[in-house]
C-alpha cells in the first residue's frame, strides 16, 4: 500500500521533533501536525523549559549582582529591575530556539500540516485547521506526542490576571511583591526560588506533608536550609478553599485550610501561581474510537518501545506520564523512530539510568539510588561527601550553598548513586552518570586529574571523604584501594 508518508506525528514538542529527525536520517518522509505556528515546538520552546530557564537565568543575574554589590539605599531587585528588562533578555533566546528549530525542519525537508489531528485508523489522520477545514493522510506510522497542560483547579479559576499558571505567569508586566504558589512539585520549587531571587516574597501552599519527597535526605535537608535563608515560607498538608480580591487592601486573599490546624488561615498576595498536576493531551485524538487503551489518567499506554495497544501506532513524551522531562522526550522520540524503520533501538531508560535536573537556585540533579534505597534493598553502601563550602570555585562564584553526595557499594566501591544540590548540578550530574553506566567505582575520581579550580573537583573530595569514612568503619575496607 502506498502512504502519503513514511510516519505522521502528532505534536512537535521534545518527543516529536526527536522522532522527525531521526526518521530522516533513515530517509523516511515525515509529517509533523501542530495546531499553529506558534506552538511549533511545543511548550518546551514556547511556554515551557526554554522561557521558564531565561526566566530564571536572568533572575539568577541579577540576585548575584544585588547579592554581592548591594544597593546602598537597600532596595529590593524588584525596585530596580522592570520585568520588561528581564523579557527583554529572555526574547532573543526564544526567538533563535524557534529559528533553530524552523531551519533544522526545513533543513531535513520535514513537512508540516497546520491543524488539530485526530486518529482515524492505524494508517490515517484527519487535520482540522483553524477554519475548520478538513483533510486526511496516511502514513505507515502514526507518533503520539501531544504532550500535557495543567489540570484545571475545581475552588478557583485560572483567570491569568490574578490566579496564574506557568504559561501565564512568564507574560507578567512587572516583579511582584507577593506571590503564593499553590502546588508543591518541581516547577513550584524553581519558579519560587526564581521569583525569590528577585526580591519577592513566596509562599508555597503545599498540598502533600513535604516538598520533592524523593530526594534524598541530605539533599533535602540543605534544601530546606536554603528556603529558609531565601525567606520562602512553605506550609505543607494544606488545601485551598477559595481566593478573593480585597479592593480596600489592594490585593488578592487565599483561603485555606491544613490537616494540622483546623481553622481557615488566609494570606495576602499580588499573583497567585497554580501550579497543579498534569494531564495529558489526549482526548482529542479519537483514540477511543480505533482501541488505543489509556491508563485511569489518561496517558496513553506504551510498551517497552513506545508502541501503543493499536500496531503501528507509537506514544512518546509527557502524553506517555512519568518521567515527563524533556530530556527523556528527545530519546523516547528517537527510539521510537529506530523502532519503526529498523535501527537499533538500544537505551538505558529506565527510572535509574534517567538523571533528573530540577532548575532552582540552587539546582538540584540525582541518579540511582539514594542511600535510603540502597538500605532498603539491602545493599551494604557507604556515602561520601563534598560540601560547596569546601570547594574553591564556589568561593570565587559566591555560591557555596550545597553539597554533593556519593553513595557507593562498601564491597567494592561502585558507584550506585549521585545526587546534588549546587550551582551547576544539572551539568555536574554527568559526570557521576558515564561511570555508573560503565559500571565503575569511586576509584576513577580519586585516579584521575580533575581541573582546579571546578565545581567537578567535587567528585573527587566526595570519593577521599567515603574512603576515609569506610576506612575508618573497619579492617575489612582497608585494602580497597590497592584491588583492581
């Protein structure tokens, strides 16, 4: 049977242009529906990863220079800087991205259809454009990957005046003074952190007993103890009833509640930020209609090679639920391609192998098993650390917030897990990734020169801190270092 092309994808978000580009290199004819020119490359250009780390690397500028030079009238950031001055650095960012990402379509000769696709078969889409015009093609491959929006609240509405989410909340005019936060996951953290860095005072309303609970514990503790000393007051195990504006106070009131103290509390704010679960993209698509099966939340269900319950048909990226990081979207879209036209389609993607980056300030990054996981599968392992405070790059950088943990095997000094909260940890994760995935211990920083002075020298400060602390744990450990 002859297509109109090779494979159709819906959504071109990480997932989907990850798919386009690797279905040409295998000379395969690609479509690429998205609903308008503007959202050519999904929230992750767009609304989402791009603009909300602009956001925050001009946030992080201008708390650095404040922070170090001061302002000899004490104002706040927010006093000094217009938030027309902060979109005046993030816009030229987005703009070369969305060039970027136009120039590598037109590049690899990727066609695209503009339009709300809908599934009719396992070899047709219907594209409805903005006028509602209709039309159909076919391909041998269709690729889900229409990614995810926040859920919509049931106590308030999301007005994007007064009550943000996190599209809304980066077309702001100007730096609030007050901002309440409603939601405790990772975006919560790195737009708190970001406004607070600009001189606003944040308050989270949590709805779960703790911010990030799969952290690991030190982490998590030197967390906290920044968010203390950034002024950001959380208040966990709390649910919202309702928000109002009070003309005579000029500002906007949250009502709420929390399992610890029976009493309705409320708190003053300029914006509210919702910031609440997920859901994905998919009700829209038809797949009801062709057998395409869900899970109870909507995602699509996928095996092991991204292939749905229909043949043929392929999910990938936020539209598939957890992990939901772009990161992970690039290699789902890749394999997907590889698995459609005969590549290989080799890759560690599993929870473990995945690194995490959450971009607050500081950033926050892990791989494997924390040493709580460790404990509970049993596995004898000992941990080493290196505290910013120590490192020399730190001091010159002014950032000496943070630490970077090891944990590794006692029997034989592999590696199992890294996690860090610093400046840089995102990048820093890297590293302790290559030698997990060629299965090596804590020998390889200890052995090898690592440039002075780096954030990177961290790694080998952690090593010499767990082989002391294994050294001095018993006899058993001391030849460690002279096995090969």
């Amino acid at each position: 049977m002859k297509f109109d092309y090779d494979v159709i994808i819906i959504g071109s978000g990480p997932a989907g242009f990850s798919c386009a580009m690797q279905s040409t290199k295998f000379g395969k004819k690609v479509l690429i529906v998205e609903a308008s020119d503007h959202e050519l490359g999904g929230t992750w250009i767009s609304t989402g990863t791009v603009p909300s780390k602009a956001l925050r690397a001009a946030a992080k500028l201008i708390h650095s220079f404040h922070s170090q030079f001061g302002d000899e009238t004490g104002r706040k950031p927010f006093e000094r800087f217009r938030m027309e001055d902060i979109m005046k650095y993030k816009t030229p960012i987005l703009e070369n991205k969305t060039r970027q990402f136009v120039d590598d379509i037109i590049k690899n000769k990727v066609n695209t259809a503009r339009g709300w696709g809908r599934i009719l078969d396992a070899n047709h889409v219907e594209v409805t454009d903005q006028v509602g015009k209709k039309v159909t093609y076919s391909a041998e491959f269709v690729l889900i990957s229409t990614g995810s929006r926040p859920e919509t609240p049931k106590q308030f509405t999301v007005d994007h005046k007064t009550v943000l989410d996190y599209t809304s909340i980066l077309k702001l005019t100007h730096i609030p003074r007050r901002l309440v936060i409603i939601g405790g996951g990772i975006i919560a953290l790195e737009f708190a952190t970001t406004f607070s860095a600009l001189g606003t005072r944040v308050t989270i309303l949590n709805d779960k007993d703790q911010l990030l609970s799969f952290l690991d514990h030190e982490i998590k503790e030197s967390l906290d103890k920044t968010l203390k000393k950034r002024t950001i007051q959380i208040i966990n195990n709390s649910s919202i009833l309702h928000i109002t504006e009070n003309d005579l106070r000029n500002c906007n009131e949250v009502f709420f509640k929390t399992t610890d103290e029976d009493r309705v509390q409320v708190t003053e704010t300029d914006h509210v930020l919702y910031v609440g679960t997920k859901i994905p993209n998919t009700e829209k698509l038809g797949l009801d209609s062709i057998g395409v099966k869900l899970d109870e939340k909507g995602h699509v269900i996928v095996d092991k090679m991204y292939q749905s319950s229909v043949p043929g048909i392929y999910a990938a990226g936020d539209v598939i639920g957890q992990p939901s990081l772009a990161s992970a979207s690039f290699l789902q879209g890749r394999l997907t391609a590889s698995h459609m036209f005969g590549g290989s389609g080799d890759a560690s993607t599993g929870s473990r192998d995945l690194p995490y980056g959450i971009y607050s300030i500081p950033e926050i990054s892990g791989i494997g098993l924390t040493e709580e996981q460790a404990t509970e599968l049993g596995i004898d392992v000992t941990v080493g650390r290196a505290y910013l405070s120590s490192l020399t790059r730190a001091y010159l950088n002014h950032e000496t917030d943070g630490v970077l943990k090891l944990v590794f095997r006692s029997d034989n000094l592999k590696l199992v897990g890294v996690h860090i909260i610093s400046e840089q940890a995102s990048d820093l994760i890297h590293l302790g990734q290559a030698v997990m995935a060629f299965e090596g211990n804590i020998k390889y920083f200890i052995e090898r020169v690592l440039n002075y002075p780096t954030y990177s020298e961290a790694y080998k400060v952690a090593a010499f801190n767990g082989l002391n602390r294994l050294h001095k744990a018993g006899e058993k450990y001391r030849n460690l270092l002279d096995k090969e």
